[in-house]
C-alpha cells in the first residue's frame, strides 16, 4: 500500500461507502484502525483527524470509513441496522489490508463497531464519545452493547459528556480513559486551562498506548 492518502469507494447492501486510507509511514503496519463518523457528522470529527494524524507514525495505518448516507449526501443517519450493513459491506475491504483490524468509531459509530465486532473478527474495539444514554435520559442505557464486544476494548470519553460521563459508565471488561472536560465532540471550554491540542493529545496517547501489545 502507497505511503500515501488515499480513497477507495466500496458498494455496500447499504450503498456505496468510502475508506479514506492513512497508511503506516513506518516499514510495515502492525495494525489497521478502522473508524468510522457519527449520526451528526463526518470523518472531518476532531477526534478522527488527530488520530488520523497521529497513529500513522506509530505503525498503524487509519482508515476512516464515511457511511453511505454521508456518502450520498443524505443529512440525517439511517436506522442502527443500515448502518451496521454499510459497516460489515466495507469490512472486507478493511481486513484484504492485511494486518489484524481493531474496529472504531466516534457516538454511533463506536455502537456500530460494539455492536458487530464479534461477528466481523475484529481484533478489538475503540469507542470513542460511546453514547450511554441520551442527554438527560440515563435510563435509556445502551451499556449493553458495550459490554457484549467480546473482544478488548477501549472508551475515551469526554469528563463533560452528556451522553454519559466516566463517572457513569457500568464495571465491565474494558478500558476507559477520560478527557478532562471535553464534551461529546471533545471540545473543552476555555476555563479549563486545557487547550484542544492538549485534549487530542490526551485522547491519542491513550489510544497508542492501549494499541501498542495488540500487535
């Protein structure tokens, strides 16, 4: 694989969805990081940039995978089970790179990633700003589909998130590391002394390091 960006549109039972390849700049890649957007948003997100940014240097190589309703324009997400479909369409794709695939996200597309990563083969699951529950509606938990990955398992969550804070999060097997005061995209006020290069710099060592014995 060429050392450098490129994309490769896949046709889905969905419809045709697009990876975004970041390739290792290191001799070979140890692992692919599959991620994918939320409900709200691109793979222009804050979080996937900075991981996009960072991670290739370290040997793994990114691919950020835009659903098909992105794809085709379309302002608003489809029902959970579209989106799972775009998702496992575009995982052959991700695996033919070669090494293990470690499956990802930011909101839904970390439950996308948490919902299927048993079923796909995935190596493990980063879920990053996992929804636990609406705003305001705790007892709405979707902590089910994070505690049934199956696989190792990591949440970077924002300490301000209101669809769920740390401090909210069920025991389970899996890891958890924090963003002081970052919301649901991460973002951080400006009283919190933290500027946004500290925050993704926060949330990228925590995913390197938690990558680094996965392969």
């Amino acid at each position: 694989m060429s050392r450098r960006p490129r994309t490769q549109n896949v046709v889905t039972d969905a419809g045709e969805a697009r990876i975004t390849w970041v390739p290792a700049t290191t001799a070979g890649p140890r692992l692919v990081l599959a991620l994918s957007h939320g409900a709200g948003g691109g793979i222009e997100a804050r979080d996937l940039q900075a991981l996009a940014r960072a991670l290739p240097g370290r040997g793994v190589t990114v691919a950020l995978v835009e659903q098909p309703w992105r794809v085709a324009g379309k302002k608003v997400a489809p029902a959970p089970k579209t989106l799972d479909a775009g998702w496992r369409g575009v995982w052959p794709a991700l695996a033919a790179a070669g090494p293990p695939v470690v499956a990802g996200g930011r909101s839904a597309g970390a439950r996308v990633a948490c919902r299927t990563a048993a079923g796909l083969g995935a190596a493990a699951v980063l879920a990053l700003a996992f929804p636990l529950h609406p705003p305001g509606r705790p007892e709405k938990s979707r902590a089910a589909e994070l505690l049934g990955t199956g696989v190792p398992t990591l949440v970077v969550q924002g300490g301000g998130d209101p669809f769920g804070r740390p401090g909210e999060f069920p025991p389970g097997r899996y890891a958890l590391a924090e963003v002081p005061h970052g919301d649901h995209g991460f973002a951080v006020p400006k009283k919190s002394g933290l500027t946004e290069e500290q925050a993704m710099g926060v949330l990228t060592d925590a995913v390197a390091g938690w990558l680094a014995p996965l392969g």
